[in-house]
C-alpha cells in the first residue's frame, strides 16, 4: 500500500503508523517508510503515532531492542512532528483505550 499512502496526505491531522512488533525482520523496510512519512512536506503539521502492534505475540527480540535497532529516539528528536508511541495488541484490545485517548487529545488541541 506504500505506494498510494501520497494520495491521503492532504488534509491528515493525524497519523498512526503501526508496525508489526512480533515480526522483526520487517523493521528496516518499516523504518525507511516511516522516514518517508517524515520527511513529506504535507505532513510537516501532523501528530503521529508510532504503535507497536501484536504484543500479545511472543518475538525474538523485545520492544526495546527494535526501538534501538532503528534509532527511533534519534528519529522522533530529529522530526518536525510531534511524535508518541504505544504498545498495543489489536488482539486482545490492549493498549486500545490509550490509542482512542490519543485521538482525542490531538484532535481536541487542534493540532
Ligand atoms: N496475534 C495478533 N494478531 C493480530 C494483531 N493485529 C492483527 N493481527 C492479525 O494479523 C493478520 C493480518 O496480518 P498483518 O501482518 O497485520 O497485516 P499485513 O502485514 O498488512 O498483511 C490478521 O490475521 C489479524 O487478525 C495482534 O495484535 N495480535
Ligand atoms: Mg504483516
């Protein structure tokens, strides 16, 4: 879907970008679009959510470490958006109220 996310950039407020935490291997090629994201002009205003979905999954390498594998703290210090991120599992709904409360208080601040 990569390549067709463009044609929704006008007008978004607000973006949830969900990475597959039980999956490893799919972080690089992740980290490149999320740096895409990122860098494209019309979502310079946006706030963002980076979610780190499928917790309820065992995995080989834990949250932390694929944080640290991307640089995520250098990436969320050197981008223009206000960015935050959540551990959830679309699964067993946790970490979904904190999502919804996200939603709200981006969109209640007018940002
Ligand atoms: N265990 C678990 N499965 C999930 C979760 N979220 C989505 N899925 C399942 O993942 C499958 C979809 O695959 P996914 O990797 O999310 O989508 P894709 O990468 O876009 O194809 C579906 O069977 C969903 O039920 C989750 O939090 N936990
Ligand atoms: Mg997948």
């Amino acid at each position: 879907m990569g390549p067709i996310w463009s044609s929704y950039y006008g007008n978004c407020r607000s973006l949830l970008f969900m990475i597959d935490a039980s999956n490893p291997t799919q972080l690089s090629a992740s980290c490149m679009q999320l740096l895409g994201l990122l860098s494209a002009e019309p979502l310079a205003e946006a706030s963002v959510l980076i979610l780190f979905n499928k917790t309820d999954l065992p995995c080989y390498m834990t949250i932390e470490e694929m944080k640290s594998l991307i640089r995520l703290p250098d990436i969320i210090a050197h981008a223009k958006q206000n960015i935050t991120m959540a551990e959830i599992s679309a699964w067993t709904g946790t970490g979904l109220a904190g999502v919804l409360h996200w939603l709200q208080d981006t969109h209640r601040t007018g940002r």
